[in-house]
C-alpha cells in the first residue's frame, strides 16, 4: 500500500494556495526546484496530473482540487498531534470536580479522550459536593468544575437541564408510607429544596439516613428502607425512578454548570470542549 507524504503535500498545497511554485518555494524555504521535484514525486505516486501549467501561473486540475481538500485534512491532522506530543504548553496537571452523582457516564469518556489526545497532561479528578467544589473553585483548588444547582452564577454556563426524580428500589413499597422515610447525604444540594416540596406538599416525613457518604444512601434506598432523590439518568442500575403519580411533589429540574478557571488556558478550554459535547450526547 503507497502512502501519501506529509512533505509533498505540504508542498502541493503551498502551490494550490499560491498560484505558483516561485512563491510556494519562498513560502517553504526551498528551492523552485526542490518544490518542483516534490510535486512531481506526488504527481507519478498518484498517476495523475494535479496541476495545470498551461497557462500563466499555476492552476488546479479536478484531480488536485479533489486531492486539496484531503490533504488540507492530513497536514492540520499531522501538525496537530506533533503539536500536542511536543508541545510544552500540552503538559501539566489539571484538577476537575465533579459532584459523585454525575460522574457517570460523560466523565469516564471525558478522561479517555483527553489521555488520547494529551497524554502529557495529568487530570486529576477530584468528586465532591457542589458547595465543596464551589468553595475550591473560588480558591482556585481546582481548574475546572462541573456542579448541579437550580441557577447558575455568574462566570458560569449551563451545559444542560435535567429533570430532579423520586428515586426507590425496584418494585419497592417505602415511598407509599406515611411518614415517608428519605434518605440524603448532609450536604446534598437536593436535599433542602426537596424537603420543603414535602412541607409544601403536607407530606410527613423523616430522615431515614444522614451520611457523607453517598453508597451509604444507595444501600438504604436498595433496601427499601427509604427514598432518595437523583438526576434523570444518573442512578445506579440497582434503583429506578418511582412512578408515584401524585403521590410525591414534583421536584422540578436541576441544572449541569460549568466553571473554568482562567489558568492553565489550552487545557482548561480543551477540557471545557470535551465536557460539553460530552453531556450534549447525553
């Protein structure tokens, strides 16, 4: 199989964007001869004339107007990951925060993609509540953060908005009692919001489990022990949505925030980039 080669397509598109070889050659740092030379290479690898040299100046045939736009491709591709391999600036650490309940499943692609595409730069993820996070963000801890919150602060932008649902064990019978048994970690950015929806509602209730922990609330609620509240498609796979009806409050919608910090400008826009389209697949 022939390959194509960076050099000559180089050379090929100094021509095409020039009108000349005299000019492509100044452009390059080469000779009139050692670009014509290199076109020719590329002419007889492909058997195909690319060039029209009838005229005055130099103009393109089909076959090198097809050709130019492949190889536009294959040189910004080739200069970008020499670019990012070589590149200082492509080095580093970064810090991302992330609340636990929405790791999954954007963040785990985001940093498979960036290990691909910069295996120089350590990200260190960092999970947490979006008070916490917040709170390191302002203090510069952490470059970039993710956060649920009902509004957004300023400096920051909304990557999405997702639904707030009543969550129980498969099958699970808690959520019809009264009190009504629920179940959150202490610094839940849910939870205050949602107990007043309860009051507001004239629904008793009572703390099943306070925690730090979040596995601990999961263990409750998967013993039909109590309720829990998370994201549209951000529980486990052991616990679903509760199809209460009227039966609980409706807890309306949660936005997914994004904070960059202003350091670290290459790798925090990158990362920024990756996490975007990341929940726009979602």
């Amino acid at each position: 199989m022939r390959n194509l080669d960076i050099t000559t397509l180089r050379s090929f598109m100094a021509v095409a964007n020039s009108g000349g070889v005299t000019r492509a050659a100044g452009f390059l740092n080469l000779t009139q001869s050692a670009v014509s030379m290199q076109l020719k290479r590329l002419e007889e690898m492909l058997n195909l004339q690319l060039l029209d040299r009838s005229g005055r100046g130099v103009s393109l045939t089909p076959a090198g107007a097809q050709l130019l736009t492949y190889a536009q491709k294959i040189v910004d591709l080739n200069d970008e990951a020499y670019t990012k391999l070589t590149d200082q600036n492509w080095e580093g650490d970064i810090i991302l925060g992330v609340p636990e309940d929405i790791i999954y499943p954007v963040i785990p692609e985001v940093l498979q993609r960036m290990g691909r595409t910069h295996p120089r730069v350590k990200v260190q993820l960092v999970s947490s509540f979006t008070k916490t996070l917040k709170d390191q963000f302002s203090k510069g801890e952490v470059d970039v953060i993710l956060t649920t919150e009902t509004g957004v602060d300023s400096g920051g932008e909304t990557l999405t908005t997702v639904p707030l649902n009543w969550i129980g064990v498969p099958d699970g019978q808690v959520w019809k009692t009264r009190p009504l048994r629920v179940a959150f970690c202490r610094r839940c950015v849910f939870r205050e919001d949602t107990l007043k929806r309860l009051d507001a509602a004239g629904i008793e209730w009572e703390m099943a489990v306070e925690s730090d922990s979040e596995k601990a609330v999961d263990a409750t609620v998967s013993a039909d022990l109590a309720v829990t509240v998370k994201l549209e498609g951000h529980a486990p796979p052991y616990l679903e949505p509760i199809d209460g009806g009227n039966a609980l409050p409706d807890l309306g919608t949660q936005r997914i925030n994004l904070y960059a910090g202003s350091g670290k400008k290459q790798l925090v826009d990158t990362l920024s980039d990756y996490l975007r389209q990341g929940m726009a697949a979602v």
